[in-house]
C-alpha cells in the first residue's frame, strides 16, 4: 500500500527544511500528531528515533532510515507483520517556492488488512501533515 501527496508552499527551501527537520514541533502544526519525542539529542540525522503518537494510533518508534539534508528524509517502524515508511521530500521551484511530498508505504503480511481499517485515517492524517508543514513553512519564511 502506497498513499502520496503533495503541496506548493510559497516558501524557501531552507524554511520548508528547518520546519520539516524540527519534528518535536510537529504537533504545533498537524492535527495528525499528538507527541513526537526525540530519542536521541542533536539535529535530526541518519539513524535518528522518535516516539510517535497520534490519535486514535499507540505510540510507535520510528527510526530515520535515509537522509539528504535540505531535500528529505524517510523514518521506518517495524511492527509484527508491517514495515511502515514515511517519506517526506522537498523540491525548490524555479519561483523559488517548495514542493512538499510525502508518502506513506505499508508491507508486509499484513499491509493489506491494515489498509483496510485505517486507510481512511492515514489519508486524511498525510493531507493535515502536507496542509500545516505548507502553513508552517510559509509562516517561517516570512518571518
């Protein structure tokens, strides 16, 4: 199972990044997110880990699994029977705005079963995070 979406924020690059990269602050900004709690200290980076929780969902530990500072990152959590991968990518526009991408992939034995009971809830969890890291960045970058 694969969801994707994406988002033209009027913002730098480097703002989309920072607000991107700060993910103890997500919850400010996304519905999505009740908590997000760094596990190790310093910037966020290969093999960084955070505790997740979001509505109606246990807390999971992800673990940032690639890293390309200033264009993505992709955080993993393995539970029984799924692997879960988040993918966040951001592109400069020749305006100089920001495509925002993220993307959201389940496998495993399971995958397809979990689609079914929370497919809906992951598809609207991915708009709220595109809709408030576009407001976000764009509030950054204008101050």
């Amino acid at each position: 199972m694969m969801l994707t979406t994406s988002a033209v924020a009027r913002a730098d690059l480097g703002a989309a990044w920072a607000v991107l990269r700060d993910v103890t602050d997500w919850p400010r900004w996304t519905a999505s997110m009740t908590t997000v709690e760094r596990l190790d200290d310093g910037p966020l980076r290969l093999g960084s880990q955070a505790r997740i929780k979001q509505p109606g969902m246990p807390a999971l530990v992800w673990e940032v699994t690639t890293f390309e500072d200033e264009a993505e990152f992709s955080w993993t959590n393995r539970s029984p029977g799924v692997r879960t991968v988040g993918r966040h990518l951001l592109h400069r526009n020749a305006d100089g705005s920001t495509r925002i991408t993220l993307e959201l992939h389940q496998t495993g034995p399971i995958a397809g079963l979990l689609n079914l009971m929370s497919g809906r809830r992951n598809r609207r969890y991915l708009e709220l995070e595109v809709a408030g890291l576009k407001a976000a960045s764009e509030a950054a970058d204008q101050g």
